[in-house]
C-alpha cells in the first residue's frame, strides 16, 4: 500500500498541535492494511472544538464552506456550527477537506442522531502504520446514509479488520439510525 500521499498530509498537520485523523474511505483501507479503489481525496478529520487552533495553522489557505451546495468563505475569525461540518482549502496547488466531529467531554455523537455515541478515545484510532484514522465504525456509519458503489467496497475492504466491539458499536448505531439498513445483518 502506498502511503506516500498520506504522509504528504500528515506533514501538513506537523504543527496543529490538536487530535486529528484521515477519515472516509482512506481510513478503511488504512486500517485494513491495503489501498483497495481509488480515492478522490483525502479527508482530514478534527475535533469541532478545535477548529479555531486548526484554522490559525492554516490562515494562508482559502478556505470555503457550503451551506445548502452555495459555497460560503470560512473567514479567520468566524466559528462554524452545525449543519456545516466540513471545509474546502486550497493553497497554491495544495488542497485539503477538513471535516468536524462533534464531541461532548468525552464523548463523540453522531451528528445525525445525538443518541448514538462511543467514547471519544476511541473516534481516532492510531494505526500499525503510524497514521491515525477515524474508527471504521464510524466512518462506515458516516457512509450508510446515502450508500454508493465506493461505500459498500468500503464496508467489504474494512469488515474483516474491524474489532468486534467495533463491528458489535456500528450495529447498535446502525439500528437506532436506520433499523432497515442492509449493513445490519452483516455484523
């Protein structure tokens, strides 16, 4: 597997001093030892509360956000809250997607459903390969809701590397989110 544009980000991340990860499918083939499909880009994961230290350490990007698909400026000193959790930047030829997590103490939620939630030591997990990635539990909840091609290669590439409280979490997320998902009995 060729981590080679990995590592290209997480150098990026060399001075944000705050948790972070690579998330969507990048972090199930990473936690599943192999580059399985093409990815598109690389999603870098961060803690909602940290995004004002993240943003400082990239104040030389651009930065935009979509609200409703209308893209908006992330400005330098503006917060965003939810619904918005994700952010374009750009940089010379250099870009990057950073997403927000939501956390509460010690606790990650879903976004989508509050109730669902997991310890927050266990949303960024550190890999053999030295990379950390978003728990696959979790990136593969974030995947259920609108499933395409990409995200049932996905699902297949990462379940046989999943922890069983991994595998066990996602099920009990998947049926308080969506109790018919085809996911279900799989885990």
């Amino acid at each position: 597997m060729s981590l080679v544009p990995l590592r290209q980000y997480q150098a990026l991340m060399k001075d944000f001093h705050a948790p972070w990860c690579i998330g969507g499918g990048w972090a199930c083939d990473v936690w599943a030892g192999r580059e399985s499909r093409y990815h598109a880009d690389v999603d870098i994961v961060i803690w909602r509360q940290d995004q004002t230290a993240f943003r400082s350490c990239f104040a030389d990007w651009q930065w935009q956000t979509f609200v409703n698909g209308v893209p908006r400026p992330w400005l330098a000193q503006a917060r965003l809250e939810l619904p918005v959790h994700n952010a374009h930047g750009q940089n010379g030829r250099q870009t990057m997607e950073v997403l927000m997590i939501e956390r509460e103490g010690d606790v990650w939620w879903y976004r989508r459903n509050p109730q669902v939630r997991m310890p927050a030591s266990e949303a960024m997990l550190m890999t053999s390969s030295g990379l950390p990635v978003l728990n696959p539990a979790i990136a593969l909840l974030f995947k259920s809701k609108r499933i395409q091609e990409k995200d049932r290669h996905d699902f297949e590439t990462v379940l046989p590397a999943m922890r069983l409280q991994d595998r066990r979490w996602l099920k009990q997320a998947l049926l308080a989110a969506d109790p018919d998902h085809e996911w279900i009995d799989r885990l």
